[in-house]
C-alpha cells in the first residue's frame, strides 16, 4: 500500500532535524499569531518527551521570543509522567527549561499536577484546569486547541496513548493511564481531545522512527497504532519530520 498521504501538504521533510524543527517554529508562530488575532488567546498543548526540546529552544530565542505574542498564548501539556515536578523526567520541568526560562515574557503555563495523592485525582484537576482556560467548543464540549505539538514513540504511542491500553477508549479529556510497557503511570489528553484541535503538528525525527512513521502513515488508521488514530475532524494534521525518519515513506520531498 503507498505511503503517500493523503494530503502530501501535510508532510514536511526536513534535511535534518535542526531544519525541520525550524520549518515547526515558523508553522507555530504562524498559527499562534493567527489565533490570537483572530480570538485574542491563543491556547497550545506541547508535546513530551526528548523531541521537542529543540524546537521549544528556538521559539524561545529570536525572532519567535519577540514575533509571537506569548503574553495571550496559554500553554498546556499533551501529557505527563507521574513523577516529581523537578524529576528529570518531567514534561514539565523540559518545558520550563527549554522554552519558558528564556523567554522575556512568558506565556501561561498550565502543568499537569503530579503533587496530587493519585492520578485520579490529578486527572480530575486537570480536566477542570482545561474547562476553565481552554473552554468547551464543540457541540461535545470538547476544548478546541489551536494547536496541539505531538511526538511519535516507536511503538506507534503519541502523548501518553499507547497501544493496548484502555485510554484509548476514554471520552473524558484528561485521563491517567498505567503503561505496562514502562510500568509506570502517565496523565494524558485523550482522543477525542486531539481530534478536536484547529491545528495537529507532529514532530519525528530519527531513524529509529522510520519503521513505526511508515506504518502510521501507511496503514493508520488502527489502534495499535494509536498515533494513527489521530485525525482532527475540523482541523489540520501536518508532520514535520527528518529525512532520516521518513527513509521508508515514497513520494517525499524534502524542504
Ligand atoms: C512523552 C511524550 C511521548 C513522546 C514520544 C516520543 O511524554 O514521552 O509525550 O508521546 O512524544 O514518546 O518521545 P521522544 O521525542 O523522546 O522520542
């Protein structure tokens, strides 16, 4: 079956990363400066992970620092680890570190809470956290992102909705699921919270991805490839990928 998207506007392949992520920064600008010219507030929940330091760096850093207007732009996590905020696996400390520490005036920042007694408990705080500054949109009640930052595991997992596992079937937004592949427990948008996003953009790089990248692509969409099931129903699905993690898909250019 052809790799070919669907929409091959929807693909962008960078030479290498720092490329492709500079081709993201832009794309991110652009559709922040958008919304908050449009709404007034501009509402982004980042993606986890090692990935997106890059890119939170460059938008931290000139020109983004100063082009986006980050005193109306309110940020989210995609998902979270269930450790310490100041665990060297929290999304949010990268968060702080690679994008929020530099910027002159930054943005608001809503974590997800780690320093509940349990997940359950976090996931309902985050829930109400995102009713209250990210408002129900859709006739669902779901929030509609302007723009939602995902990453790619190699196992097909985006955010914290790997396969096999019951989140997938969540219709709340925010849940916490236990990860039988990392034992471990992660909080997490659901689905039907990414499909409801203006903006959907994700971000792969690397050869270890191109297996998995060619397969979501390829033959998504199916649940033991949840990042294939993530198919914003009125909004924009772009990949901006590497060369080294695109190898195996056809019909590619690179930018
Ligand atoms: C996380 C992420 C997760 C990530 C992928 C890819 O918290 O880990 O949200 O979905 O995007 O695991 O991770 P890398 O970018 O580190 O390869």
């Amino acid at each position: 079956m052809s790799n070919a998207l669907p929409d091959p506007g929807s693909l962008v392949v960078g030479a290498d990363s720092a490329s492709v992520m500079q081709q993201a920064a832009a794309r991110v600008a652009e559709v922040l400066a958008d919304a908050v010219a449009i709404r007034g507030v501009a509402t982004m929940a980042l993606a986890g992970g090692n990935t997106p330091r890059q890119l939170y760096r460059l938008l931290s850093g000139s020109p983004h620092a100063e082009s986006i207007p980050w005193g109306q732009v309110r940020l989210f996590l995609g998902d979270e680890r269930w450790v310490p905020t100041d665990h060297p696996q929290s999304n949010a400390r990268m968060v702080r570190e690679s994008l929020l520490a530099a910027l002159p005036e930054p943005p608001e920042f809503f974590p997800m809470p780690t320093d509940l007694a349990d997940t359950a408990e976090a996931a309902q705080a985050y829930r109400d956290a995102l009713a209250r500054e990210a408002p129900p949109e859709t006739e669902g009640g779901l929030p509609r992102l302007d723009l939602l930052l995902l990453g790619m595991g190699d196992d097909g997992h985006t955010a914290s909705l790997f396969p096999g596992t019951r989140i997938l079937d969540a219709r709340e937004t925010v849940a916490a699921v236990f990860v039988p592949r990392l034992a471990a427990w992660r909080l997490s948008l659901t689905l039907p919270v990414l499909n409801a996003a203006r903006h959907v953009l994700f971000l792969v790089t690397g050869a270890d991805k191109a297996p998995m990248l060619a397969r979501v692509i390829g033959e998504g969409p199916c649940r033991t490839l949840p990042a294939s099931l993530v198919k914003p129903e009125d909004g924009v699905l772009a990949w901006y990928v590497d060369r080294a993690a695109a190898a195996r898909l056809e019909d590619h250019s690179e930018r």
